[in-house]
C-alpha cells in the first residue's frame, strides 16, 4: 500500500509534523518530497519569484537529509506553475512517479468550525486516483507527547474500516491484511434502510451476519476484531464511532454503493473526510482502464 509515496509540503509547522509522522509508518522504503510554487500571479514588479524558489529548494533538501538519516530513498522537486492550480501539480506528480500513496497534512483556513478539510486535500481526494493519508491539522498541530505516540507511531494500533458490503468496500477490505503493524480492527456498518421495527430488525441481523463472516476471515489472518452495527446516516456515526472507541485511523475505499463510475469519491466518504479528527486513509480500487 506503501512503498513509494509522495509528500506535498509547504514547510509549515503542519507539514513538518507530518514529515515526523511518516517516518513511524511501516512500509515506506521511497519518500519523493514536493513543494509546488504557485507562480499564477504577477507581482508589480514583473516575475520576481527566483529568491523564493531557491529557499524551496534549500528547504526541501533539509528536510531530504532528514528522512535520509533515517533510512529512506528520497528524491525532491520543487514544481513551479505559472497556470493551473496545486493539487493539479500534485495528481500530475504522482502519475509521472507512479506513487503508491500520497501523505498529505490538511488544514483549513478560513473554514466554517468543524469544516476539517483544506482545499488542496479536498482537491487531492475529489480528482485522485491513489491510495491517500490525511492527517488532521488539528492532530499536527498538537503532535507532542501522548498525542504523537498516539497518531503516529501507533496509527496502525486500532483500525475502524466501515463497509456497506460493496465491491469496493470488499477491496479495500483485502488490503488491510498487507498492512504491517495492524493491531484491532473495528468492522462497522451503519444500517440506513427499514420502514417498520421489523424490517430495521431484519436488516441488522443480516449486517451481523455479514460482519461475523468477516471477522472470522480477518482472524484467520492473526488480526483482533471487533464489529458493531449502528442506525443513522453513515458519515456521522462513523465519526461518532471513531471518538468512542479512540480510534487511530479510519481506513475506508473511495467508493461505494450506488455510485456512477466515473465518480472517484463517495458522499460517505467524503463527509467522514471533512469531519473527522482522526487520520483517514482513503483506499482508491478503481480499476485501471484496458488498452
């Protein structure tokens, strides 16, 4: 799921938390670092943007040093675009450099409260078409002591993967098996459907079954589990989920039920993307188009 990822920063205080955080996360064997200098405007004075460029440039090669003391292939770019937008550049980066994943730091600026998504990343999980890690601004901003032991070094530690049974869901499902460090998985499926007591009955009894099935798959695999069905709209009970059992990342596919194809990111999806407060890893299983 790992291997190759690519980690856009802008060297805020942000950023270089999540810089740390990725250095605890089993699998990573090639950092490729990228800063995208948004060039699109003209200052009085004409294009006067050399000095800052070549900070970027200094700055990216501090912090290549940094991941390269602690073991990891490192290659940095610095893109400077004159047109178009930053997580454009991003997407194009990871295609031209086949990335596994991309680890993305989100902060909003200027957000209505509770609104937790930056434009960038929203940008980066509305058009990508690659596994990607979103740490919370609010978590970066506090990565110190108990909090950092929490979120980075144990992001692995208590797993919740919420699924609606779907193709996608089932996918993404399969890859938590290749995740290292992997400790208790929390299987959720948040009942949506019934029209009397009965049929709600009925319904939660089959989603039982279904998440028992699973359980017993995942334990074959060594992993501790636990399921839990809830009632409500998906996105707020797996946010309220999450801060219950203090979960430490949310993995979840792109998609789900009932989505046109075309359309890389789910509603569900994106709602728990612009809510939550824990890490989220958002698991793509588009298939790749045949020649």
């Amino acid at each position: 799921m790992f291997g190759k990822v690519l980690v856009p920063t802008d060297f805020s205080e942000y950023a270089k938390k999540t810089m740390v955080c990725l250095t605890r996360i089993p699998g990573i064997h090639e950092v490729v670092l990228l800063h995208v200098f948004d060039a699109t405007r003209h200052t009085k004075r004409g294009w006067t943007y050399e000095a800052q460029i070549e900070n970027a440039r200094i700055q990216l090669e501090e912090e290549k040093k940094f991941l390269e003391q602690r073991g990891f292939s490192v290659k940095v770019t610095v893109d400077v675009i004159t047109s178009g937008d930053i997580s454009t550049a991003i997407l194009r980066k990871a295609g031209c450099e086949n990335i596994s994943s991309i680890i993305i730091g989100s902060r909003g600026r200027g957000l209505v409260k509770g609104l937790l998504l930056g434009s960038v990343s929203a940008d980066i999980l509305r058009k990508g078409k690659t596994h990607l890690l979103i740490f919370r601004h609010s978590l970066a901003g506090d990565l110190e002591g108990a909090v950092f032991n929490r979120f980075c070094p144990g992001i692995f530690t208590r797993v919740l993967f919420p699924t609606d049974f779907s193709e996608p869901a089932r996918k993404a499902l399969s890859s938590i098996k290749n995740i290292e460090g992997v400790g208790e998985v929390h299987l959720l499926h948040v009942v949506t459907k019934g029209e009397t007591h009965e049929e709600i009955g009925l319904n939660v009894h089959e989603a039982t079954k279904d998440l028992e099935e699973i359980k017993t798959d995942l334990a074959g695999a060594g992993l501790t589990v636990k399921i839990h069905v809830r009632l409500g709209r998906p996105a707020d009970e797996i946010i309220s989920l999450a801060d219950a059992e203090d979960i430490s990342l949310i993995l979840m596919s792109s998609q789900g039920k009932g989505l046109l194809t075309e359309m890389l990111v789910g509603s569900t999806t994106l709602g728990v993307a612009i809510h939550a407060n824990r890490p989220l890893m958002v698991i793509r299983t588009l298939e790749k188009p045949r020649n």
